[in-house]
C-alpha cells in the first residue's frame, strides 16, 4: 500500500531538472482564493495540488529547516530563531546538496533557508559554487511613505517593481536558468519569495486590481474556539502587540470577540495580504514564463509550497505561530512534464517534499530522511495520503496559567527553556492538539504528566475544508474521550521517544482505513489523559475570571 516511486513507473531516462519556488505565509487557498493568483492558478491546472499539505511548525525558520534537510523538527532542534539543522547534523545532506551530489548546479535566490539558519544560507554545502546566492536588499521594507500610510503593515507603494527583492531576486533565479543552459547543465534552482510576509508593501496596481476595501470581507468567528486552553492561542503578530493599517494602530486581539479590531482596520489587512499575494504571483509568473521561453518546460519539475499558513482574522489571531488549520496547512503544488492537472486530498507533510522531488526528478531515494516519497500521487498511482500528519509549536510564558505575556512565540528563547509544547496530530476527520509541560533536559514534551491543555476538532472526513472560518470554533475534546485517547496513542509514538532519534517515514496509504489507528498506543496514554479534566477545567476558569 506504499506510493510508487516516480522511477519504477517510467522507463530508463535522463534527469529532470527542477524549479521550486518557497512563498512565505502564503495560504493554502488555491484556484478559488479572495487573493488573485492567475499564474498559480495556470501551474495548478497542470499539476498535483495537494488540498491537505501540512508543515512541521508554523514559523519560517524551523519549517525550512525541516523540509530542506528532510528532518523533523524533534531531529534538527530547531524550533525557533537561534538554533538551524547543521548543529545536531553536521554531515547531513540538504534537499540541494542531494541534487547537487548528482551531478545538479543547485543555484538558489531570494528566502530559502531563514536567514543565518543555517548561516551563509548553508553555503558551500547546499549550494553550487558556479554562482553567488542573490538575497536582493528591500525584502522587508517597512513602509516610507510619508502619509498616514507610515509605518503601517499594508503600503501600496510608488516604488518600481525592480526597487523589491522578490522582482531582482526573480530576475536572479532567471539568470541562474541562462547560465545553466548555456553550460549545459542540469540545474536544481530554488526562488524565495519574500511577500506575502509582513509588511505588505508592494507596487501600488496591486492593491487597485481589488474592489474597494468596503467590500473585503472580514472573519466571522472572530474570537478564539469555545473551549480553547489559552495556552493555545497567539498574542502577537510576528512578535509584534500592534495592529497597523492606514493610521490606524489598534492592540493584536485576544481571544475574546470582544477585543477584535475595528472591520475597517480588518478589510485594509485582508486587501493589504491579498496584494501581496498577487505581487508574488507575478514573479511566479516570470518564472514559467521563463522555462517556457527557454522550450526547457518539458524537461523540468516545478514545485510550488509555502512554509506554512497565515491566519487573517479567523479565530481573532493575525498571523502563524499556533497550530491551527490555518497555520499549518500549506499550499503544495507539484508539476511533472506532460503532467494532468489533478486535486490530492490525501493528508502530506512538507517534510515529504525532498524525497518527493528526488523521485521525480529521477534521482535515487536520499537516506536517513524523516519524509515519505508521493511521487505515485503526483502520478496518479493510487494511494490516500497519510494517515496522519504532525505538527508542533512551543510556547514561552512566564506563567502557564497567563499564556499572554509570550509576545515572543519563543522565536529567541533557549530551547531548554521553552515552557510547553503543542503537539498537533491531523487525520482526515480530526485535529488533535495537545498542549504539554516541556521537559527542558530531555527536550520533549512531558507525555508523564497532565497536558496543560487539549484540544479536538471536528473536520469532514475525505475532503479539504479551504473555509478557514468554517471550522475548528469548538473544542469538542470533552465530547469525544475516546477519539482523544487514540490520537493522544498517536502523539505519544511520534514524539514521546525524545530529539535525535529518526522518525520512521509513513508512506501513502494504498486504500482508506476505517478509523483511526493506534488504539493500543492510546490505552498506554490513558494514564495521563486520566487528568486532563480537571486541569483544562481549571485552566478555563483562570481564563474566564481573567476577562
């Protein structure tokens, strides 16, 4: 019942190069998103979109992390701003350096790896030496108008399309094509697009092709889950407590509805995220454009993911950094030559990519990689996805019980000083996420004693929910203490053996299974399930007194 490898199921050919593309914060709405993506949408229509991709932690630099080394990140230790993948493995071999092992100029643009994690953007090892790595300047320029548009998050802007980083890191990776070409090499070429990241400030037509901000639609749960531990909620918008539109600057919201901005203040961020966006697909667009010019399409895999979700208002959250739906789930698209356009329901992990694009690419199956090879569900070869997918996101507070002084998300905490953990189990009718005390020797989650909270939620079986405001509003974990236990089984077996140990790859299904598995690994978590009661029952108090 496993995927089939892409090169068992074609006869003996020469390799393919490949184009991936990294889009940051970019939701996973694709063909039918508010935002305008006509060149994604025209990949799409030729290529695998998978519906149900998930990340391995919804923050920039411990999901790059993890899905260009092929690692989790309970192997690579990287789970916030301080520590990246070459500190724990040093002799790993990257998703590039795969590529660039056999025999690929592996050249790469833009944000690809966060930033100094690892440093020099893991140069010479990931990256071919035939030319530099272009990480163009304004690719986070704050806005400089002099208006009341100063300082806000979203800033259509007079500057030319080549004053940004993403249009000269684009024109880059174009370069980067030509010189393959004209050396005649296989080429492995990553883009980075910055956008839609914070602050949305792109050229200013990509805010008018949008109606008028009165019509822009805004969350309507626009307060966190009923029955929500606190601990699972974000009190920041990428570490920052304000919320800045158009002259106005109003507080990051709580979870109560209550505390929520003004719908003016959400429209402009909305139509702001959604320009951004399109600035993005436009570079997407060069790009194919590009391949398609150069007549090397047909030679060529082309990947699009995004790091991880972005929330605009669902929930009352503004931004990433938990591990709700929106968060988590990601946009994965992956196009072969000659490829049908084709819609994958199954759940995947991105952590699957780098042994996914090995495959197609006609590459051998790289070793020592946490990832499963789906390039028998890019090809239409049967399966079902995973019957899980696994993500995590610590949390820092002073007190475990006022989770809203953590305005940081841990992003410059010692990992041994992290507070909890939030471990995130996704099946295909269900999210479990609990919420463990962190044990800091040890680096792991505390499966011994009472999680500081748990949460459940309900989602249709078989199908991608992309209304992001349609579900997880309840926790329905008191409701269902036996499908609690079973994905806490599942919890337990992936993550209570500790950092540093290998994970083993769960390939793609060959057919549905009824249920859920891992009931015997749930009666060992009945002991510490046993108290869950009675401290989120005391935490949901605390919680109340305090608003």
């Amino acid at each position: 019942g496993q995927g089939v490898p892409f090169h068992a199921m074609l006869p003996q050919r020469s390799p393919l190069n490949v184009l991936l593309m990294l889009v940051d914060d970019l939701r996973p709405e694709i063909l039918g998103s508010p935002a305008l993506t006509p060149h994604i949408d025209r990949l799409a229509k030729s290529s695998t979109v998978f519906d149900r991709a998930y990340c391995q932690q919804a923050i920039c630099g411990p999901s790059r992390n993890s899905f260009l080394s092929g690692r989790r990140p309970q192997r690579t230790q990287s789970w916030n701003f301080l520590n990246h993948f070459r500190e724990v493995g040093p002799n790993w071999v990257s998703l590039p350096q795969w590529f660039k092992q056999h025999n690929y100029t592996a050249l790469a643009t833009g944000k690809t790896y966060h930033p100094n994690l690892p440093p020099r953007w893991d140069q010479p090892l990931s990256w071919s030496a035939d030319r530099p790595y272009v990480f163009a300047e304004n690719g986070y320029p704050p806005c400089d108008r002099k208006d009341s548009l100063q300082n806000s998050m979203v800033c259509p802007s007079a500057h030319p399309d080549s004053w940004y980083a993403d249009h000269s890191d684009a024109s880059a990776t174009i370069a980067d094509l030509e010189y393959a070409l004209r050396a005649k090499k296989r080429f492995f070429l990553v883009y980075g697009a910055h956008r839609p990241h914070l602050p949305w400030n792109v050229p200013q037509r990509f805010w008018e092709i949008y109606p008028p901000t009165e019509s822009v639609s805004v969350a309507e749960h626009e307060a966190g889950p009923r029955g929500m531990p606190p601990i699972a909620f974000t009190y920041e918008v990428d570490g920052q407590p304000t919320l800045r539109s158009f002259g106005a600057a109003v507080p990051v919201p709580y979870p109560d509805a209550s505390t929520a901005p003004p719908a003016n203040v959400s429209r402009s961020l909305r139509k702001g995220y959604y320009a951004a966006v399109s600035w993005t697909d436009h570079q997407v667009g060069r790009l194919l454009d590009a391949l398609d010019e150069h007549a090397v399409a047909g030679e060529t895999v082309v990947a699009l993911a995004g790091d991880h979700g972005w929330a605009l208002g669902e929930h009352n959250i503004w931004g990433k950094h938990s591990n709700f739906e929106v968060a988590a789930r990601v946009p994965l698209i992956l196009r072969t030559p000659g490829g049908a356009g084709r819609r994958q329901p199954g759940l995947v992990e991105l952590v699957d990519l780098y042994p996914t694009l090995a495959a197609l690419a006609g590459l051998p199956p790289p070793p020592d990689v946490d990832g499963a090879d789906l390039s028998g569900l890019v090809l239409g070869g049967g399966g079902a996805g995973k019957e899980a997918a696994f993500s995590e996101y610590p949390r820092c507070p002073r007190r475990l019980e006022a989770p809203w002084d953590d305005l940081t998300s841990c992003t410059r905490t010692r990992k041994e000083d992290f507070r909890a953990m939030g471990y995130s189990v996704r099946t295909d009718g269900w999210r479990l996420t609990a919420w463990l005390r962190w044990d800091g020797a040890r680096l792991v989650g505390d499966f011994s004693q009472p999680p500081v909270g748990v949460e459940l939620y309900a989602h249709p079986a078989g199908e991608a929910d992309s209304d992001f405001d349609a579900t997880e509003n309840v926790n329905v974990a008191d409701l269902h203490p036996a499908v609690v236990r079973r994905l806490m089984g599942l919890a337990e077996a992936h993550w209570g053996k500790g950092p540093g140990e290998p994970v083993e790859g769960q390939e793609p299904r060959g057919r549905e299974q009824g249920g859920v598995a891992g009931v015997e690994q749930g009666k060992a978590a009945d002991a510490s399930m046993a108290r869950v009661e009675s401290d989120a029952e005391l935490l949901r108090m605390q919680f109340e007194e305090w608003w």
